[in-house]
C-alpha cells in the first residue's frame, strides 16, 4: 500500500514521508491511500481515516 498526501489548497500529490516531517499539522492536508501499483483507490480523507482502514487492512493480512 501507498500512502500519499497535498495540501487541501495543492492539486499534486506527494508520497508520505512521515507525520514527525510534515511542516503542518495533519488537518491542513489532504490524505489518500492507494493499492501498491498505484491503480486502485482505498480510502481518501482526514489522516486519522486514512491510518484507521490502514490498519485494519495490515491487521487482517496478517491474521
């Protein structure tokens, strides 16, 4: 999975570096996470959304 984030006012997404690197905090940006090539959209929203069905994915592939 990827993880990709923009500022709510930017059209361009970035890759995630991490929430201790981002300039701002994480309600002034746009969050999107997306299958590993890229094709296919999981969940778009608030980074806790996001984090939340990012977990539950990795809960259940392991399980």
């Amino acid at each position: 999975m990827v993880m990709q984030y923009k500022l709510k006012t930017e059209k361009r997404w970035k890759k995630y570096p991490g929430k201790d690197k981002l300039e701002l905090s994480t309600t002034k940006y746009d969050f999107r996470l997306l299958t590993k090539d890229k094709k296919k959209l999981l969940v778009e929203g608030s980074y806790t959304k996001v984090l939340k069905r990012f977990r539950q994915i990795e809960f259940f592939k392991h399980k």
